[in-house]
C-alpha cells in the first residue's frame, strides 16, 4: 500500500465514522426529560444506566478493540463496528422496556469501540508523513464536530421529534457510512502477530469497566460507599492481574512496559486532561443555557456551535506550529484551564456574548492541544500498533471525559443548585487541569526514550510493511 494512498474520499469517509460514533455520547443529554416521562416509565437508576452504558462499553473495550483491528484487519473491524452501532441504534429505537434501550446502547458502545481506533489506525496506515499531522487535525476536529453535532441532534429531536428519531436516523447513516467505506477505503496490512491474548483482553476490560463505572457512578452513590469501594478495588486488581498476565505471556494484548515511554505517559495524561476540562463545560453547558438562560433544546444546540470554530481555527495554528509539539500542547491545555476558570464567573446576567467568549478560548485551546497529543500517543509505538496506540489514546480521552462529568457532578451536588454550584464546579476543574498541564509539560521535556516504546507489544515477527507506509 503506498504512503500516498490516503485519498480525499477516503480521509472524509473516515472522519465522518468517527463523527457519528463520538456524537452518541452527547446526544442522550438532551434527551434525559423526554425518557423520564415516556411510555418506557425508566427509573432514576435506568436513565443513568441508559446515558453510562454507551460510554462504560466504549471505554472499556477501546484497546482491545484497537488490537483486533490491527491483527485481523483495520477496514474489517471499521466495518463490523458500523454494522453493531446500528444494530445498536435499531435496538434502542424499538425498545419496549427500559432494559432494551439500555442494551441497545451498550450494543452501539461496543461498535464505536471498533470504530474509533479502527479509523485513527487507517489514517496513520494509509497517509504518507507529510499528510499525518494534517489527518490527525481532521480526526480529532471530527471528533469535537460529533460533540457539537450530537448535542444539536439531540436538542432537535427532543424539541420537535420524539427520543426514538434519534436512534432511527443513526440506521440509514451507518448503513450509508458502511457503504461508502467499503467503496473509498482501502485496505491496509495486517500486523503479523501470530498470537490472540484473550484472557488478557477480558482482564483489562473487566478491569476499565470496573474503574469506569466507580467514576461515573461516585458521584451518585457517593464515593466513600462500600459500592464505588468495591468497584475501584476491583478495578486495581484486575488491572495488576492483566499487568502481571502481559509480563508473562509469549503474545500478550499489549506490553505494559511501553509506558516507560515519558511521551506517551505525557501525552496519554494531556490527552485525559483536555477532555477532564471540556466534558466538564459540556456537563454544565446545556444546564446552564436551558435552566438559567432558558433556552430550549434545539436553541441550546445552536447556542454551542462556537465551540466548532475555535477548535477549526487553532487546528490550522497547530499544523503551523507542528515542529513544537511542547509549546502547542502546553498552550492548548492552559487555555482550557484558563478558559473554565473565566466561565466559572458566569451567572445568571452575563450576555451570552461574553459567555461564548470563554467557549472559544477553551475550544483553541482543544483545538491546538489534540492533534500533537493524539500523534504523541499514536507515534510511541510502532507502526503495525496503530490501532493499539488509538485505543489507549481513545481510553485516556473517554477516561477523562467520565472524570469530568463526576468531579463537577460531584461539587454541583454539594450546592443548592446549578447557578450556586457552576462556578465552583468550573473553578476546581480548572486548576486540576492548569496543574496537569505542567506535569505534561514537563513529561514532553524529558526526551529519553520518548520516541519509541521500551519493548515490544509481543515477540512475533515484525509485520511487512511496504516502501513508504510506514512512519
């Protein structure tokens, strides 16, 4: 496959997957009045289970996900995943009981869990070195555009359609995204690792879910319970357990020793950090614009839109400053900082204008930071584990996402409401991140070893790559 192979068609194919995976996860936001009060009559516990379920199997199976695309086929795994998110979406639309639009979600999680790190790895694959930077842009802005474009979506269909139509128009557009992917994409080689690591795999899965549900669930059933305790510990064993299991297999899933990498520590920090702080804003955003500004769902979408056009205009900054991938993140990372500490001083009277000011400044810092710390991540391992390297860039982004939406979730709860709880929501939010930056900022600086990882994921021959595919 030549390095050049990466067409037009294909980069926006590959995009507009992504898009449409990472828009499920906002989307359901906006829908959260209209399921409490339809037929399916869902408990306070089945909403949150119906919102959590997307994001739990989505992080969770992400790097084993990665892994099987690069070992058993990059466009296979895109296209198998986009058949299970709309099988997922079809199963949602025609749930009876909230039990089956919760497993619907589920369903749809475990095919964007195939489809995130499936196209990251094509990109990586089929773009020559010069193009990588410029895909990577397009990838992660896909990736805000679906946040953007999932809370617009949601807020027209709980406004002027029913919660069904959501799940319905995600039927056709996979269907039609299956289509042309399997048309404009090509095929790329396969990693050669002769070996499956399957009890690896359902360690570290278990494992993240268990991690995953005690952050999204603390703030619900309270940190100190015997609940969210139990959860977290059992997280950490089975983590240690897979950890133990990878340092002894012949072909384990991945080897943890990569992360004696500084950069991709760094990167995988700066990665979660960036998405600690938006998930945040997002979390009280729409609250905020629906409650204290009262605008309605569809307005609210609208309202957000900003946040696509600083992230668009810093993307082209970021390709500029390419070669100084410390400054572009260490500066991203501070304006998202920055930025919530200026939106924690929203209120009720602020103008919209001045409060769309703050958006910007958090979306150009997104907008600078992501590209360089995606291909941080990606770039520390070799070349046939790109899918591998977009599972555990994906993990670290969803992971912070959660952690986002918890900590505020956490400090919201503490007030008597969202107007006394916002601004000291966004002001802890926004220090964690300004202290996470210099750690990351740092972790770039230490330039030993940070190219590559200390050993390899598994002691099989190395893949054939061919002239010019490779990084």
């Amino acid at each position: 496959m030549p390095s050049h192979a990466l067409k037009r068609p294909a980069l926006l194919a590959l995009c507009a997957c992504v898009l449409v995976a990472q828009s499920m996860v906002a989307a359901i936001n906006l829908l959260i009045p209209q399921l409490g009060s339809s037929a399916l009559h869902p408990s306070h516990a089945e909403i949150l289970w119906t919102v959590d379920a997307y994001v739990i199997v989505f992080a969770g199976l992400l790097i084993p996900a990665g892994a099987l695309g690069d070992r058993h086929g990059r466009k296979g795994a895109l296209l198998a995943g986009l058949a299970l998110f709309a099988a997922g979406a079809a199963t949602s639309a025609l749930a009876g009981a909230p039990l089956v639009l919760i497993v619907g979600r589920g369903l749809s999680g475990a095919g964007a869990a195939l489809i995130t790190p499936a196209t990251l790895s094509l990109l990586m694959r089929l773009a020559a070195p010069a193009q990588r930077l410029g895909a990577m842009a397009a990838w992660t802005l896909s990736i805000g555009l679906g946040g953007a474009a999932g809370n617009l979506g949601g807020g027209l269909a709980g406004q002027f359609l029913g919660w069904r139509a959501l799940f319905w128009a995600m039927v056709p557009l996979a269907a039609l995204l299956i289509a042309v992917v399997a048309r404009v994409v090509p095929r790329t080689e396969r990693a050669t690792a002769g070996h499956t690591d399957p009890l690896g795999a359902v360690l570290l899965v278990a494992g993240l879910v268990a991690v995953l549900f005690g952050i999204i669930e603390g703030p619900s059933y309270g940190w100190l319970s015997a609940r969210i305790a139990g959860a977290f510990g059992a997280g950490v064993v089975l983590v240690a357990a897979f950890t133990v299991h990878a340092l002894r297999a012949r072909g384990p899933l991945f080897d943890p020793r990569v992360f004696a990498s500084p950069r991709l520590r760094a990167a995988s920090l700066g990665t979660a950090t960036g998405f600690f702080g938006l998930f945040s804003l997002f979390f009280v955003n729409s609250q905020y614009l629906q409650e204290v500004k009262g605008y309605g769902p569809a307005v609210t979408g609208v309202a957000i839109m900003p946040l696509v056009i600083g992230m668009t205009g810093a993307q082209i900054l970021a390709k500029r400053w390419s070669d100084h991938p410390r400054t572009l993140v260490g500066t991203g990372l501070a304006l998202i900082g920055l930025g919530l500490l200026g939106a924690s001083t929203a209120s009720g009277s602020t103008p919209y204008g001045l409060f769309v000011c703050w958006l910007l400044v958090i979306s150009t810092g997104a907008g600078l930071s992501m590209p360089p710390l995606t291909m941080g991540v990606v770039t520390s391992l070799p070349p046939h584990q790109a899918g591998l390297g977009s599972g555990l860039g994906t993990t670290a982004r969803e992971t912070g996402a959660a952690l986002g939406v918890a900590v505020t979730g956490t400090v919201l709860s503490g007030h008597a409401g969202l107007l006394q709880g916002m601004g000291p929501a966004l002001r802890v939010v926004g220090v964690v991140v300004l202290v996470a930056t210099a750690l990351v900022v740092r972790g770039y600086g230490l330039r030993t070893a940070s190219s590559a990882p200390s050993a390899p994921s598994a002691p099989s021959a190395p893949e054939k790559v061919p002239t010019g595919a490779g990084r």
